[in-house]
C-alpha cells in the first residue's frame, strides 16, 4: 500500500535558485534585471507545483534522471534575496499591457491580406495576455541605479 502525501508533506526549497538569482543581479552595474516565471501563487498551490517534463510531454516528477523536473518560482523570495535594489512584481498580461500590447479586433479596411496579418497578430497578443494562460505569468523586475519600468 502506498501512503497518499497530504499537504505539507512536501516542501519545495528555492534557495539554490534564489542565490543564482542574486549572484546574477549583482552582476549588473546598472539596468534592470527581469526574471520571468509562471509564478506560484501560495493561494491556488497550496499542494505545491512539482512537475516533470520528458520529450516535452508533461509526467509525474519521479527524480530517477529519465526527465526533468520544475516547480514554479516564488518570485517573491528571489527579490527578497536582493538587497538594496528596487523591486517590482507584475502579472505579464499588466506589464504587455503598459508596453502598448493590446487584444482588441481590427477594423476590416478592405485589404484582406493586411487584415488577416492584424487578426494574427491580436491572436498572438490575446494568448500572452490571457490571465488562465501566458498572462498569469509573473514578471520580477529588478533595478540599479535607474528606475524601474512599467
């Protein structure tokens, strides 16, 4: 009989990460550091978000070196592990957003070719920004001796 994990029974450690995360940022004399991430969210992963990956196909974490194995990033930890910096966090759809990325249909101007291009392009923008998908990607944006963007 296997025993069934409950929540808690797991933690995820990121400190590895965190400290290739400040070892990167101190690295940068002045500019802005971005780290990107489907960003866990302690409220909806509460049983944590362990996963594997073999030949691109998403399967159980099973540490046995026949895959490979994520868990998203608490973002908030890898800014905590910077010091003296300015620190902010934003969903990717809020920062697309502000750089001028919109999702909204195009005007149909008689030229199909030109329209089918503009549909193509919404399409791209309404899949980064979708909040179920790309869009609840986190961005942890980090800077030194400028300021931050967005």
């Amino acid at each position: 009989m296997v025993a069934r994990a409950d929540v808690g029974d797991r933690a995820e450690i990121g400190l590895a990460r965190d400290e290739a995360w400040a070892a990167a940022v101190a690295r940068l004399s002045r500019g802005v550091a971005l780290a990107v991430d489907y960003a866990v969210d302690p409220r909806r992963d509460v049983a944590g978000t362990l996963t594997g990956y073999r030949s691109g196909r998403q399967v159980l974490p099973v540490p046995d070196g026949s895959g490979d194995i994520t868990a998203h990033v608490l973002l908030e930890s890898c800014a905590a592990a910077v010091a003296d910096v300015e620190s902010r966090l934003v969903a990717q759809r809020d920062a697309l957003r502000s750089l001028g990325v919109k999702g909204q249909r195009p005007a149909y101007a008689e030229d199909p070719q030109a329209y089918l291009a503009a549909l193509q392009e919404v399409g791209e923008a309404m899949e980064l920004l979708d909040p179920d998908g790309l869009g609840a990607f986190g961005w942890l944006l980090q800077a030194k001796g400028v300021a931050l963007p967005l």
